[in-house]
C-alpha cells in the first residue's frame, strides 16, 4: 500500500509561521467586540486560509498537496455528508438518552442571544460556521494533520486534536466541543485523505451549534 502524501516540514513551518503572524498582529490592531470584531476575525480568517492556499499553489505541490485537489470535492462532499450524518445520528440518540434522563439537551446549547441585532446574529453563525470551518481546516488538518499523516493515522489524529484543543483553550473552560470536533474532522481526514470531507463536517457542526446557542432558547419547555 502506497503512503499516504504528505506536508513537508519547511510548509508546515512557513505556513504555521504565516498563520501566528497574523494572529498576533491582529491581536494588536483588530477590534476585539461587537459586529466589528466579527467581521475582522472574518477577515483574519480568510487571509490566513487564502494565504496557505495560495501559498501551495505558488511554491509547493499545488491544490493537491494540501488535499483540495478540485477532482476530489464531488467525493469529499459525499463523504462529508456521511460523515456528518451518521455523527448527526448519534448525537441524536445522545440527547433522547439525556431527555429520558430529565435533561434537556438543549439546555446545554442555548445561549445569551435575545438581545442582539439581527445584523450580529447573521454575522456570528455565518463567521463561525462557514469562515471559521473552512479556515480551521485548512490549517489544522490540511497543513498540520498533513505533516503528521507521515508518522501514522493515529499519531497525526492525536496531534491535530490536541494541536487543535490548545488553541480554542480558555482559562478555566475544557473545551469539550473542540475535543469531539477535532477527533472528528481528524479521524474523517485520516481515512477520506481528503480535506472537503472534514470542511463539509466542521461548517456542518458549527452551524448546528451556533444556531441551537442562538435559538435554543425558543426550544426550551
């Protein structure tokens, strides 16, 4: 059996390099609240991704090396969308066995929203599930997952994951959401060897999360 391809060190490096940069320049310039600092992590977000992307295509291997060969998005979708339904399944037998329980999952989910602005409410799920998933993606399984495929399926699923949780990490909170997340899109990665697959999981998850955190509340009995 053939080796699965890989990322290289010097494109993790530069890419990784690429991506903290921006970050911390936007730490010190970006506004950090309200519909502004929304759209400017939107921005970050998309100049990040745009630059790695572009960056493959200019000095590396191209689309393909970073798994986002155009030939493979009919597939990757499919299998996505399988991904997510079989996951979608049993996060539903979850929440009938904590209803059955006297809990309401959706309890866990429904957020401080009642206030906000429509403009806001639009910008955060759309930021948050399809900028955010498809950027998040292309960083931490395409590019990092991408190096570590070289080592093993498991090793390069651990080390996303946990690469991955470290950086939604916040004083205090275990982000248990990104846990799951990660070893999700990770472990769909690993065995698709396609990155539109954990893209279609990842704006799929995120989208369902953010709109039971937005209206959740109305769900509630």
């Amino acid at each position: 059996m053939d080796k699965p391809k890989t990322i290289g060190l010097k494109a993790l490096a530069a890419g990784a390099a690429w991506v903290l940069a921006l970050e911390f320049a936007a730490a010190l310039i970006a506004p950090q609240k309200g519909l502004a600092g929304l759209w400017a992590l939107a921005g970050l977000r998309v100049l990040q991704a745009g630059g790695l992307v572009a960056g493959f295509v200019l000095f590396y291997r191209g689309l393909e090396a970073i798994f986002l060969a155009p030939g493979q998005f009919k597939r990757g979708l499919l299998r996505g969308l399988l991904w997510g339904a079989g996951f979608g399944g049993l996060c539903a037998l979850g929440g009938i066995a904590l209803w059955a329980t006297g809990i309401n999952p959706i309890a866990l989910f429904a957020g401080g929203f009642e206030n906000q602005s429509a403009a806001y409410v639009f910008s955060y799920i759309l930021v948050g599930s399809l900028v955010a998933g498809i950027s998040e993606e292309i960083f931490f399984r395409g590019l990092v997952q991408g190096f570590f495929l070289r080592f093993g399926a498991g090793i390069s699923i651990a080390a996303s994951t946990a690469i991955f949780t470290a950086a939604h990490w916040r004083t205090g909170v275990i982000p248990v959401f990104q846990i799951i997340g990660g070893l999700l899109f990770s472990c769909a990665f690993a065995r698709e060897k396609n990155l539109y697959a954990p893209i279609v999981l990842h704006v799929g998850g995120n989208f369902a999360l953010l709109a039971l955190s937005v209206w959740g509340h109305n769900l509630l009995l």
